[in-house]
C-alpha cells in the first residue's frame, strides 16, 4: 500500500516499560517465502528495504544485524507501470529479482474456469507438500550440477550482447543499460535447474535459452 513503510516489513524496537528496555519485534519479511503483492504501489523507500534482505539474506535494525530463516526468497506482482498510484522499481531492486514474468490475460477457457471456481461455494483445500529443510536440500543439489566451460562462456557472451558497449547494434540503439553480472549468474542457476527439471545430468545451451527471456528481462 502507499502509506507502507519499511519498518512495517523489516520490524521495529519495542519498548518494554517493565524492563525499560527495547526488544525486536521482527516484521513478515522474517519468513521463508515472502509474497509482496502489488509491489510497485509501495513508495521507493520502502521498496529499497528489500534490497539487503534479497541480497545479503539479513535485516539491519537499531544497529543490529538479524539473519533471515534458511531458505528465503522473495515473489512479488506488480501492476502495468502506466498504472496510476505505482512507482517504478529501482534498477538495483529489479536486479535482485532471478525472473521477471509477464502475465496476459488469461484464456478463454482459463476464464470460464476462474469464473466458475470464484463465484460459487467452492473452497479450495491446502497442505503442505515439503518442508523447509527439502527446499534447502534441493536448492544445494541444483548448486551441484555440472556446467562446461562452453556453457560458461556462451552465457557471459549473451550477456555481454545486451549492453550498449557491445558491438551489438540493437543493443547500442535500443538498451539504455544492459544486464549485469547477476543475470548471468541467474542463468546458470536457472538452467541447472531447467536441465535437473527435464532429466540431464549437465547443462548445455538449450537449458541457458529455455530461461534466458525472463532472466534478461
């Protein structure tokens, strides 16, 4: 919302009168998943207090360094920029995101299905599927598939392509700035896990172009 602030997602100090003293009381960002809807109708400043939580998986409180649970990331929407009451995200933010999607309107069929799970008495039920410590598990197995120096090479290359001191022409006409180094890290780790996903063992070029629209936008 407009009037968020960033100690209403990192927390703040409370004062206890009886001990007269401060005491954290830790804000929703201290969670596993964090889903920030909506995230371009919040103000720059408090956009910004995700940038340290996204990156170095902490918050800075009062002076004090808190860790964030083990595994963390962040999902967000956003609505069309255009839109009024929205600010734009910061570029240091954008680049802290791994995907940037963008969703059409969904199908016709897709619709009348919306239509009717949304207007009736339907309920849907939910339950836990794998816990913490799984996400943590499959997250370091990805970290473990192999990746030849080609590979490598053929990313830092495609990165290189989007930034205007290139040779690339469309680059120098089009890109104000092109993708830093995060994108490239990003698509390694988005093909190793593309290429765990369809059954390799190691990841080629197919893998790095399957997520490379969302990774460079």
């Amino acid at each position: 919302t407009p009037d968020l602030l960033p100690a209403d997602l990192v927390g703040t100090q409370i004062y206890h009168p009886k001990e007269q003293s401060f005491y954290p009381k830790m804000g929703p960002v201290f969670s596993n998943i964090v889903l920030a809807d909506e995230i371009n109708r919040t103000p720059p400043k408090t956009q910004s207090a995700l940038l340290e939580a996204m990156q170095e998986r902490q918050v800075t409180a009062a002076g004090k360094n808190y860790r964030l649970p083990d595994p963390f990331f962040v999902l967000a929407t956003q609505n069309p920029i255009e839109q009024e009451g929205t600010y734009p995200l910061p570029e240091a933010q954008l680049d802290r995101f791994m995907y940037q999607v963008n969703l059409d309107y969904p199908s016709f069929k897709e619709e009348v299905q919306i239509l009717k799970q949304t207007t009736t008495g339907f309920s849907p039920s939910v339950s836990a599927v794998m816990k913490a410590e799984e996400v943590s598990m499959f997250q370091n197995v990805v970290r473990e598939v192999p990746v030849p120096d080609s590979v490598f090479e053929y990313v830092v290359g495609l990165v290189n392509k989007s930034r205007p001191a290139s040779e690339n022409k469309e680059a120098q006409t089009y890109i104000a700035y092109g993708a830093g180094p995060r994108a490239g890290q990003n698509l390694v780790l988005g093909a190793k896990c593309h290429a765990l996903m369809n059954g390799k063992f190691s990841v080629d070029k197919e893998d790095v172009q399957a997520v490379a629209k969302w990774v460079l936008s």
